[in-house]
C-alpha cells in the first residue's frame, strides 16, 4: 500500500489510485539503481500534498503580485534560508521548477540568443540543457563543448582551457549527468575567469553529496551553482539557483518573470522539509555511505570483469561499458529490469553506437543507501548484475525471474517511505 494512504483517492477515482499503489510496490520490490532517483521522506512526501497547491504566488516574498501570503512569504524564506545556510551561499532562488528550466534561467540571465555557451557534451557526460542540439539550449544559443579524454576517461582540462579561450563563450558550465569522477570546480572558476565567461556549477547529480561533505563545493569558488532537489539531495522534484552577490538579482529577474510564472508553493515547502534533513548530522553519514557504497559495487563488478568508464569512481555514479561482455546497454538494462534491477542504458565516451542503443549502463547507489543497503551488499548485487548480463546473453529467462525474487527477498528488509506492506 502507498504511503501516506490515499482513501480519497481510491474512492473518487480507483483506476489512478490503483497505479499508485502499483507504483508504490514496484519501487519497494525493485533495486533502485538509476543515480539520479532516490526515495522522499514521508515529511517530504507529506509537505507536496498540501494545500499549498491552490496558492498563487508571483514574485518573490515581500513582493508578490497576489494578496494573501501571509503564510507562503515565511515558508519560501525559510526555505532559502536554510538552503544558503547548508550550502555556504550569500542567494538562493527555490523557485525553479525543475533542473532544465532553472538552467534556462541561467541562459536567460548571462546570455543573448546566439550567443556561444559551452558545456559538456551529452554523449560524454553532459546534460541535454548543456547545449545538446536537439535541446532549446543548442537550437537558441551557439554551443560548443568539451569532454573526457579516450585514455582516461576523465576530464582534460587542457582541453577545457584550450576551448574556452577559442571560441570565448558568455557561459560555461560544469557538471553533468554521467560523470563519475571529483568535478575540480576551482579549475572551472579560473578557466572561465580568463575566457571572461560566467562559470555555472550544475550540481544536479551531486548536490546531496556536496551538502553531506563527500563532494567537494563549488561554493565561493564559482558563482552561479544550479541543481536539482531531488536526487542525492532527497528532496521533492523541482530545483534552486544559488548564487554571490553580484549575481543574484540576474538570477531572480531570470526566473521570475523571465522565465515562469507562479511558483509551486507545496514543491517549495518540500524542499525546505528536505533541506532541514540534509542539515542533520546523519545526512553526512548517508552522503558518506553513497560513495562508499557506490566504491564497493564498483570494485565487485571490476573482479568480474566489467569496464567502467575511467577506471572506477569519486561518488555514487558507475558507468559501465559493456562493450567487451558483447550485449549493448539496453537489452542489458532491459534484462535487468526484468531481474528486478532498474537502471539505464547509457551512451559512453566515444561510443560507436547510436544513443537509442549505446554501449553502456549507468548506475548509482543514493537510492540503495537510502534503503540502508551497505557496502557488504555490494559483492551480491554486482553478482545478480551479472547473472542477469549474462542471462540476456543466452536469453534465460528463468534466471531472470530467479534473480528478481532474490532481490524481492533481500529487499523485504530494507523498507522504503512511502510504502508499506500491510494496509
Ligand atoms: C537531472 C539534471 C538536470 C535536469 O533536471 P530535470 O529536473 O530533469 O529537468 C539538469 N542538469 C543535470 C546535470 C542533471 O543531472
């Protein structure tokens, strides 16, 4: 059964409250693998469902466009108050709704349409809001990118420097979605000091490692920090711009009214339910048990010969490149899934296939550590990840079904909020 229970719902509209409860089941019975989904506390969970949803909000607290917030002012400013206190910041804007727009906000606030912006390209690690040409950031602005080095698996920074003073882009970006490695945000800071670009730190992926100390900050070193809140950070879905001072007035008239309109009040009290989480003691611990999680799997799945792109990992990603087991990603992801573990196919660095059939799977351990799952797990998943590879190979599907009742059964004493087995 979901929880919180949901009896308005199964008695006004039961075919939606019975997919909830579907979904809810899928996901405790599931091994959550994929690196940018965790588990919501019920507090978290709690706060989205309030009647914060039917407030109207324009603006920003003290000066909105609607009457009546009383209540919703307080709520939005504890919520970046606590967020500029977990992440050293002098602002924050809790108010974008998800990490793509508030990168637009970015683009809005630093950047002209035509204007050269420069990121990681998505084929090596970067995100589709990084300038990808089939995004609204590749078609509107001129992008140009950096990558990892075939060798190495990692950044080159050279390479970065080398590019930036080229082709001189307004905004330069660091961070991705597939990278597995320590981001080195002061070398970004000073590359894009010399190109004379806006350095962005998009910490999407890592901003729960950064708040629980296992990543290092790209606070006080890079000026503009967007992320989401809900991956390692564990919050609600929706995002925040952090930023200095001189550039938290671009940031805020970017977002509102730039780009949106109204704010999700009940997101924004979930994400300041969450970020009184990240700021308990125990958060540091859970950070610290990603890593050290996500360190085990990667050395388990090396002893049995998997290849992981630059040779292992700094935080709770892997991405593993199948090509020497002779399967693509995803009818390994595919066979996976069925094995009762979810995680995505993926292109890697270089990688001779196309995008919808890439040679790689990427996978991360924040929703695992939030199930309480620890490095002694480790050695037995990278087993029924490999039983399960090589199941897809010879098509057997009852070692499939064999791995997923494995998983179901281990998986029965690690609860998961927002499900429960009895009504
Ligand atoms: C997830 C992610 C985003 C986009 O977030 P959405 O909420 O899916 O729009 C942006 N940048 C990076 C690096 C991400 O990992």
């Amino acid at each position: 059964m979901h929880q919180p229970s949901i009896p308005q719902i199964e008695s006004s509209d039961p075919e939606i409250a019975g997919l909830i409860h579907d979904e809810a089941r899928r996901q405790a019975e599931k091994i959550r693998l994929i690196p940018s989904e965790n588990y919501v506390s019920l507090a978290v969970l709690e706060a989205c469902g309030t009647v914060l949803n039917n407030k109207y909000s324009e603006g920003y607290p003290g000066k909105r466009y609607y009457e009546g917030q009383q209540i919703i002012d307080p709520i939005e400013t504890i919520a970046v108050e606590r967020a500029r206190a977990l992440f050293g910041v002098d602002h924050a804007n809790v108010q974008p709704y998800s990490g793509s727009p508030a990168n637009l906000a970015v683009y809005l606030a630093f950047a002209q349409p035509g204007d050269t912006i420069m990121g990681m390209s998505l084929p090596m690690g970067g995100h589709l809001t990084h300038g990808a040409g089939v995004s609204i950031t590749g078609k509107w602005f001129r992008a140009v990118h950096y990558g990892v080095r075939q060798d190495t698996g990692r950044v080159d920074l050279d390479e970065v420097r080398d590019v930036a003073l080229r082709e001189r882009p307004k905004i330069l970006i660091c961070g991705g979605t597939a990278i597995p490695r320590t981001i080195d945000f002061p070398a970004f800071a000073a590359i894009a000091a010399e190109a004379g670009a806006v350095c962005v730190a998009d910490i999407a992926h890592i901003a729960g490692l950064i708040a629980g100390g296992a990543h290092p900050s790209p606070a006080g070193h890079v000026p503009v920090i967007s992320t989401t809140t809900h991956k390692t950070l564990r919050g609600p879905r929706g995002a925040m711009l952090m930023t200095d001072a001189a550039h938290a007035t671009a940031i805020d008239k970017a977002v509102f009214p730039g780009l949106q309109g109204g704010p999700h009040n009940h997101t924004t009290a979930g994400i300041a339910v969450a970020l009184r989480e990240a700021s308990a003691p125990s958060f540091r611990d859970y950070a610290a048990a990603i890593v050290a999680n996500a360190k085990a799997l990667a050395t388990a799945l090396q002893a049995r010969g998997y290849d992981l792109v630059s040779g292992g990992t700094d935080n709770h990603l892997l991405l593993v490149d199948l090509t020497s087991k002779g399967i693509g990603g995803k009818p390994a992801a595919k066979a996976l899934d069925r094995a009762g573990i979810e995680l995505n196919f993926n292109t890697v660095p270089f990688d001779p296939r196309r995008p919808f059939d890439p040679s790689g799977i990427r996978l991360g351990t924040p929703a695992i550590t939030t199930r309480g799952l620890d490095e002694s797990h480790m050695p037995a998943l990278a087993g029924w990840i490999d039983e399960a590879i090589t199941a897809a190979i010879k098509d057997d599907e009852a070692t499939l079904d064999r791995v997923a009742a494995e998983v179901r059964g281990l998986l029965a004493a690690f609860p998961m909020p927002g499900w429960s087995a009895q009504p």
